[in-house]
C-alpha cells in the first residue's frame, strides 16, 4: 500500500534537471534520509560541465550514486579533510560531514571534452542524536552485494536487504538500493525498516499492482511485504531505515536538531571559519539569503 505521494521540485540548470522529493511540505524524512534529489538524464554539450563550488555541510552525511548505462557519467569530488575520488556508476559515495566538512563537485575534464552525461542520485542522511558531531570522514565503496536473477538485479547501497548487507558505514539503521526489473521482472520489498518509500525513475513499474509515477516518492506503509514488479523494464530506487524521534531542521547545506546549531554554522560559513578544500580553494557559494532547501514549517 502506498500511503503518501510526493511530487519533486523540478529546478531547471540549463541542460540538466534536478529533480527534489525532500524536505517538502509534505514530508521531511523517510528514515534517516533527509534530502533526496534525483537529476538526469542529461547529456551536456562538449565543454559544458556540472560546476558545483565548494560548499559547506554539518550535521549529516551525503550518499552519491551514479546510474549505469547510456548517462552513466562521472563527477569529480573533492572535500577539506583532502579526499578526492571519482564517483562512477557501480560505486557508493558518502560523506560525513559531522561537525564541519566543506566540498565541491565537478565534471572531470574527460567529461568536459566529450560532453558530460550525467543521471543519478544525490541524499542526504541525517546523522542520529548523539553522533550529529562527530568527525567529518569520507569512503568510497564498490564491493556492493548484487541480487540477480532471470528478470531483476538490486545493489543493495547501504544497509541489509534480501540477505545481503553492504559494507557502506551507516550511522542510523538504514536501507538504500538501486532496482533494476526487466520484463516481467519483479522483487519483493522487505518490510523490517520503519519507514521506506520507493522512486522510479527510468520505465514502468508498479508496487503490489499501483503503478509508480516517475520521479515521484511513493512512501509505502510499514510491516508490510510488497511486491516491485514491471511488465516492460524499469529502474526503482528504494529508500528508508530507522525513524527519527528527534525533529531535525534544515537551512541550505546544513542540517541540525538544534537551530541554533544551524545559525552558528551559517555565521561560520559568512566569516570563512570553515576549513578550504585541498585543491579547489578559489571560489565558493555564498551562504543565500532564501535557500532552496528548507525544513516546513
């Protein structure tokens, strides 16, 4: 059973398109997820690429996945505890920004000469009481549990599903996996995790006969095995874990249990008290007077 469906805010960025389910209006949290964007299929022309400046984070970590296929694509990511890694398609990357973490993602230059195709997703995971400042830390993970049959494939991201657990740290108890159904392809959905919702985002397919909506969330109701199915093909991510007791806020970048943690952040990044990124140190977003992510109310 669906019980609440979310439609995205579409922010048009030229040649691509992104695509933000959470925070709304409606709903601010599945699980520990927070912040779920969903952007592509692009392909951009030669020369062009995604430019995002080094920008700040406090307070959560942000999970990275590229889809494989025709947009797979690549984003370079570099942060200010020194990290550097290119995200592709097949490999999950989180950062945890803790008490402070500054980075920035861009097109490699590979990309850029051919024209970058860029199609995945970006989440936020609010990090737990207790552990909201805890030391910024990145990975990069690609040894994921693939469950595969005649019909399906799932990665299971982050988290245990299908008897399989994913190497990826989690913080809060959590589940992520990207779905691939072919004809006639179908999977069940667990029903462990307190809350979980479900987006598909490329072909059809529907949850125990509901057709899905794409690039929807749908949020499914608890304790419940359901039955992901498709009768053409199609790409399903899946998402959700522990609910939080604990109200977390939003503004921009960061995300807190505690406002005034947010204002002391937001005063940090006016004042650049926070650390540079190692390598791409000369620009940076200025901190917005109206953000576009915001918690409600």
């Amino acid at each position: 059973m669906i019980t609440q469906t979310i439609t995205p805010v579409t922010h048009d960025l030229g040649q691509f398109e992104v695509r933000r389910v959470l925070p709304s209006r409606e709903r601010t949290m599945v699980g520990p997820f927070i912040f779920v964007d969903e952007f592509g299929p692009a392909q951009l022309d030669q020369g062009a690429a995604m430019d995002v400046r080094p920008h700040p984070h406090i307070n959560l970590a942000t999970v990275t996945w590229l889809f494989a296929g025709e947009f797979g694509g690549a984003i370079d990511h570099r942060d200010s505890i020194g990290s550097f890694s290119t995200i592709r398609p097949g490999t999950v990357n989180l950062m945890t920004a803790g008490r402070g973490i500054v980075h920035s993602e861009r097109s490699p230059q590979a990309e850029r000469d051919a024209g970058p195709k860029l199609f995945g997703m970006q989440t936020w995971l609010a990090l737990p009481d207790g552990r909201e400042e805890i030391d910024p830390a990145f990975e990069a993970v690609s040894e994921l549990p693939l469950i595969e049959d005649q019909c399906a494939k799932a990665w299971v991201i982050m988290g245990e599903l299908w008897g399989k657990r994913a190497p990826t740290t989690t913080y809060a108890d959590t589940i992520y996996a990207e779905i691939v159904l072919g004809a006639t392809g179908s999977l069940p959905i667990e029903s462990e995790a307190d809350e979980r919702a479900v987006m598909l985002v490329s072909g059809q397919a529907s949850v125990d006969g509901v057709p899905l909506e794409i690039y929807r969330l749908a949020v499914l109701a608890p304790g419940k095995v359901m039955t992901l199915a498709s009768e053409t093909g199609g790409r399903v991510m899946l998402l959700g874990g522990e609910a939080f007791s604990t109200r977390r806020h939003v503004f921009w970048n960061f995300v807190s249990s505690d406002r005034e943690r947010i204002n002391q952040a937001k005063e940090d990044w006016r004042e650049g008290r926070f650390p540079k990124v190692p390598g791409d140190d000369e620009e940076f977003i200025p901190l917005p007077e109206v953000p576009k992510t915001v918690s409600y109310p």
